[in-house]
C-alpha cells in the first residue's frame, strides 16, 4: 500500500473518530429558566466558576424601637426615624486607601450548579438617628444614671407612652462605621436575554442571606459616649433579587435591592460596656449597583 493512501486512511479514521466523538458528546447543562420554561442556550455553564464583586448602595430604615439599659435606667423610644448618611461624590469611591469610607458592598461567591452559587459579603451600611425628633417613651430614667454617675437633668422621671422630644443634649445614635451586615447567601439565576455572540446576557438574580451584624457605634448619651469598636451585635436576614448584565463572560454589572431585618442586643453606648447598652430591631431595604469578574 502506497504511503499516500496510507495517510488518507489515517486522516478518515482520525477526524471520522472527533466526529462520531462529538456527535454523540452529551450537551453541556445549564439551568432552566423561569422566563423560558427550558435549558438556557447558552454554550457554556457557570457551574465551577467564582466571583468576585464590589459596589455602592443606599440605605432606607423602618420606623425602630430602640431600647436603652443601664444602673438607674431603662427605657424604649418607639417608632424612631432614622436614614443612611452616603459619601458626597468625590474620589473616595475609586481610591484604593478610601474604598471602605462610602456605604459599600462587597461578595465573592461560588457556582455549585450552572444556575446556583453560594457566596460570603460584606454590606457596609451607615444608620443615623434623626435628632431632634418627638418619639414615645415607655420606662424610667432616675437624676443620675450610670457609674461614675451622669446627670440627666429635665429627662429624669417615669414614662408611660409619653411625648419626649429628643435632643442632642440627651442623645446621638449612630451606626456609621458602620452597620456591617456580614452574611452568607444562596442565590439563583434565571437568563433573561442572551445575545447571539453569547458573551452579553442579561440574568435575574434573586437570594436569600444570614448572617451577623458587627456595627461601630457611635453614640453620646446625656453627653457621654464615644465611637465604639467594632463588636458583635446581633444577626440579620435578607432577601434580595436584581439584574446583572453581562458586558463580556467575565465582567459584568449588577444592580440589586435587597430587604432585611436586624436584630441587635448588644449595641454599645457609653464605652461602659459591661453596665450600659442598648438593643433595637431595624427593617431595611437597600439597593446597591456593583462591578464584578467571574472567573
């Protein structure tokens, strides 16, 4: 047999092999999703891959009792107003030594299924109380509270759902640096639209998260207090959905509005943290938009 026949045998047994091979290759899976009711068709899975990402929200705070305890005090002010305190627009949000100052998001996560991930992040809030501002009061506050002793003037007496108007002379509260939700969430992805390049798509994300709250508290409170360290508060839980859009496989953005709930028991105040505190509940929604890298 001549060496030129030989070579054509060869080459029909080789690519009539890769052929037949990938013809009957099993097709790669992915996720169903709720707005087709079947497989994505998309070329490639998601399953295996991390991510990465970070951004910037804005923070809306339910109406929240917060309770305060302490030697010759107890008492609940209801249905306290409170908002988010964002970073005017400056350079802070892209310098790498300033990251941490504005309200941020951070999350890296891992895909176990094409259409499932679970991730760990960090939600970088900030809680002020709005003062001065009218609220209810239930409980008692005695002429002299704490030890060493702090002297509470006109504010001293029992109160029975009671009209008390707030002022900075008798308290600030904050959580500014800030109100740290960190958390670990199980998120799902539904594609929405896929261009036929199958690097731009848009995906419907929706979760939901758990985790702890490690506030810096910055509280005066009848004129003593500081801005506390860091410490374990209590827990919280989420739910959010949202959208990201990929711009290539790797990088995309994403915007999602998130709702939670807080429950904090052991808020500092004074700096005397063995004998003075507070606790409150907090209902919030925040909405973040963030830049991230799968890979």
């Amino acid at each position: 047999m001549s060496m030129k026949k030989t070579f054509m045998i060869l080459m029909v047994l080789i690519f009539g092999r890769r052929v037949h091979a990938q013809e009957i290759s099993p097709s790669i899976k992915t996720g169903k999703s709720i707005f087709s009711g079947k497989q994505s068709n998309r070329d490639f899975s998601r399953k295996g891959d991390w991510y990465v990402h970070w951004g910037w929200n804005f923070s809306w705070y339910d109406k929240s009792d917060i309770t305060f305890q302490g030697p010759g005090y107890n008492f609940t002010l209801k249905d306290v107003k409170a908002a988010d305190r964002p970073s005017k627009l400056s350079l802070d949000y892209i310098n790498p030594m300033e990251l941490t100052t504005p309200q941020f998001d951070f999350r890296f996560g891992y895909f176990f299924k094409d259409n499932y991930s679970i991730s760990l992040g960090w939600d970088h809030m900030k809680y002020v109380m709005q003062v001065p501002q009218k609220v209810v009061v239930n409980g008692y506050i005695d002429p002299v509270v704490s030890n060493p002793g702090i002297v509470t003037g006109k504010y001293a007496g029992v109160y029975h759902n009671q009209e008390l108007e707030v002022q900075p002379e008798m308290l600030t509260f904050e959580h500014t640096d800030g109100l740290n939700y960190v958390s670990a969430e199980l998120e799902r992805y539904d594609d929405i639209w896929i261009a036929k390049n199958k690097k731009q798509m848009l995906t419907m994300e929706t979760g939901v998260g758990a985790g702890f709250v490690i506030p810096r508290s910055d509280v005066r409170f009848f004129g003593v207090g500081e801005n506390n360290f860091w410490n374990f508060a209590g827990y919280g839980l989420s739910l959010k959905a949202g959208l990201k859009f990929n711009v290539t496989r790797k990088l995309y953005f994403q915007n999602v509005t998130k709702a939670g709930f807080i429950d904090m028991d052991k808020i500092h105040t004074t700096g005397r943290n063995s004998i003075d505190g507070a606790k409150q509940t907090i209902r919030f929604l925040e909405n973040y938009t963030a830049i991230g890298f799968q890979f």
